[in-house]
C-alpha cells in the first residue's frame, strides 16, 4: 500500500525553479496509519516538535481544519506552435484573447492567496502530452511554487497522444513529481520507448524514481520496447494520505493503454481496485474523499469512454466504505453534483457529492443541462438539469475544501472570466457546508 505521511523529505528535495514555497510543509506526523512504502514511513518523527519559525506558510503544520485547494486541467503547452488539430489558442502564446499562460498564472496567484495545507491537482497537469520539458516550461513557471505540497492525480494528457502530439507514458508526470534517475556520470537517465498504444511514434523521456509525490512507478512491466536497452516502465499513480479526521485518496482512472486495458479483470486495473478496496478496508477516518482525472458524471454532457464508465467500480467501493466526496477534472469549468449513489441517483443519505474542478487554466467548456442523455449511466436526459446543483463554464478558479472533523465546506471562488465570453456576471462563487456519515468500518 502506498500511504504517504505527510511529514516528508523537507530538505531533499528542493527543486521547483527557485521559488521559496518549493520546501515541504512541516506536517504533523501523528495519527498516519503505517505503510509499506518505506520511502514516505517516517518512523518516530514529529514535525509538532520543531522549533516555531517566522514563516508560517507553507512550513507550518496542519491546521486543525485543514484547507485542501482543488483544481485540475492547468498548464499550456510551451511555446507558439500548436499540434494538428488543436484549439487555436491551447498553447502558451496563442492566439486567443486571453493567453492561457494567463489563465493558470491567476489559478496560481489565487493559490498563493489562499495558503493551503495541500494542492490536489485533478489531472492534466500539464498539455498536451505532458513531456518533462513541458512541465519545466510551463507548469513549473506558476504552479511549481507549491510542488511540494502537492498532491497530484494524472489524466489523459500525461498519458495518451492527444490531438496530433505523442504521448509520453506518464513519465514526464512521473520525472517531474518523483524526479529524475541520473547515470554514474551525472547526465539523465532517459527511454526510448516504440511500439506502446499510447505513442504515436518514438519518444524519448528522463525516467522517473520509483516513488514520490506521483506515486509508485514499476520501473518494469509497461507496454513496447525501449530502444535506450532498458526495460518500459508503468506508473501505478495511486496512494493514500491523511489530512487532519480526514483521508484522501489519489487515484488513476488512465487505463486504456495500461497493461490489461480498463477491464476490472485487466492486470493493472485490478491490481489498483485491489488495492483501493485494501485501503478503504483500514480507513477508520471520520470522513473520506477521493480524486481521479474524468468523471463519472459530466457536466458537459461528454463522459469520457472508456474511463468515466470504468471509475464506476471506484464509485461502488467508495459508495459500499462510506466515503462522502470524489473530485474530478477533465471537464473544463467547476459543478457541484447533490449526492449520489454509483448509478446516478440521489442519495441524501449515503450518496457522494462529486465536484468537477477543470478551471485550473486551459480553454473553457459549457456546463450541458438539457438532453444529457450521456452524463448519466442510466441515460437519463434530465440528469444534469435535476443533480448539478450548481456550475459555471465562464471563469477560471480554485476551489478551497476546508476538512473539518466531522464535515467540510467547500468554496469556489473565479480567479479570472473567460474573455471570450463577455457576458453575463462579473464573478462567480459558490459556498456551502455539508456533513460526514462515516466509513463503514468507522470505530
């Protein structure tokens, strides 16, 4: 089981383009059940005992109610040319009315406003194939300032070829999070890897240590050849952590070219449900939440196949363990779903509340609320007009989830409206407290 402790390697790694906010935050080490991931299991420390400095942010512990910023779909590609087939305007310099480096620079700067005890990034951190450079270039230029206290999730964008660009494999996700292996001469350890279903062609990476911030990433096991004489490696992605009555889970829903496919019998989608139900299994926290990248509800009318379908069975465990919040990206604009059962219908009782945060930069999408007959599984068209309880597809934000011991309330607030849409409200907001009903195995 991979669980991070969240009081970690303040003083290794300390990379992130010299922004001061690159060092961990001193996290207290009480009450993190054991792990069996070594690299994260710090044994008899307690960040509570260090000495009080004069810089609180990010270096603090946690608050007794912790704040957990949520955004998703964040940083453009670098640079002025655009793949085949892309939105004018997707990269860094586009042509848009609105530069999209603009955008995540104001998802950032809201960040650093809010001083958070964590990030947790929805997927697609990075477009639009999520090449090592490309983070360097781009994401690291805004959000890197909070690396370190990040906790990110993948999407298709770190995985698959996306709009005429190759796709990468994850492994600039996972060199940039987890970092970069060296060879004995001090250059980069890189792949050359042909033949994998999520490429289009030959492409060439750094490759990643095994666990990190990202997650565990096998080193062996991927799909098609390295020309560099190595091995293919497979990121897991997936880990756990606790924040304060809370835990948190950071899923991997990027499955169609993982070996096995996103069958549930599939060998890396059913090493990862094992582990999910592993997880939930030994969680006695008050109060649950999980992230992955595409939503199993969509507020775009556009469930993205095969994974929106295939993080039902993600639903179901959370649903059958008692857990009270998912939160997603991949739809471009923030909605607030009512509670939830996994087939879609309303749960006050039981049901998870699903948010889809996608406003972290990238080109804005429309919330879809008549004829939805495919963001719901049963196929309901009145889906979204009767379960979004609130939306906005005009303005990029960040929304701000304070976890309180038996609670949460969560409160989205727009960083910058879309100037390509000029009308309508200035600002957007939406606040609200909702309750915990316990985990199944709660004590």
């Amino acid at each position: 089981m991979h669980t991070i402790k969240d009081g970690f390697r303040a003083a290794m790694l300390m990379g992130a383009a010299g922004a001061v906010l690159t060092f961990a935050t001193g996290a207290s080490a009480q009450n993190q059940r054991p792990n069996d991931n070594p690299w994260w299991n710090l044994k008899g420390w307690s960040f509570d005992n260090w000495v009080p400095n004069d810089n609180p942010w990010p270096y603090n512990t946690l608050q007794k109610s912790p704040v957990l910023a949520v955004v998703g779909d964040v940083a453009c590609q670098p640079g002025e040319t655009e793949p085949s087939g892309e939105k004018a305007g997707e990269n860094c310099a586009g042509d848009s009315a609105q530069s999209l480096l603009a955008s995540q620079a104001a998802t950032a700067q809201q960040i650093e406003n809010m001083k958070p005890d964590r990030v947790a990034l929805l997927g697609d951190e990075q477009y639009q194939v999520g090449q090592y450079s490309d983070f360097e270039n781009s994401y690291e230029t805004t959000y890197g300032a909070f690396k370190m206290i990040t906790r990110p999730a993948p999407g298709n964008h770190e995985f698959y070829t996306e709009h005429g660009a190759v796709g990468v494999a994850g492994y600039g996700y996972f060199s940039y999070f987890n970092g970069v292996q060296h060879n004995t001469d001090g250059t980069p350890m890189t792949a050359t890897i042909s033949g994998n279903p999520d490429t289009a062609g030959t492409f060439t990476q750094p490759v990643p240590y095994s666990d990190g911030q990202a997650g565990h990433f096998a080193q062996t096991g991927g799909l098609g050849t390295n020309a560099s004489g190595g091995p293919v490696g497979v990121g897991n992605g997936w880990y756990s952590y606790n924040m304060g009555a809370w835990h948190l889970i950071s899923l991997n829903i990027e499955c169609e070219t993982q070996p096995g496919g996103c069958s549930s019998s599939g060998s890396w989608f059913a090493a990862e449900l094992e582990w999910l139900k592993k997880d939930l299994e030994e969680n006695h926290s008050a109060c649950t939440l999980a992230y992955w990248h595409q939503p199993v509800f969509s507020p775009t009318n556009g469930i993205a196949v095969p994974e929106g379908p295939t993080a039902v069975a993600f639903w179901q465990l959370l649903y059958e363990h008692g857990a009270d919040l998912v939160l997603n990206g991949h739809d471009h604009l923030y909605g607030r779903y009512r509670p939830l059962d996994p087939s879609g219908k309303s749960d006050p009782k039981r049901g998870i509340r699903e948010f889809v945060v996608g406003t972290g930069g990238e080109t804005l999408d429309p919330i879809v609320t008549s004829d939805t007959t495919t963001a719901d599984p049963t196929g309901n068209p009145k889906f979204n007009a009767e379960n979004l309880e609130a939306g906005t597809g005009q303005f990029w934000g960040v929304m701000g989830l304070t976890l309180n011991e038996n609670g949460y309330a969560w409160d989205y607030e727009s960083a910058l409206k879309d100037p390509a849409q000029p009308t309508g409200p200035a600002t957007f907001s939406d606040k609200g407290v909702g309750t915990c009903h316990g985990p199944a195995n709660r004590y």
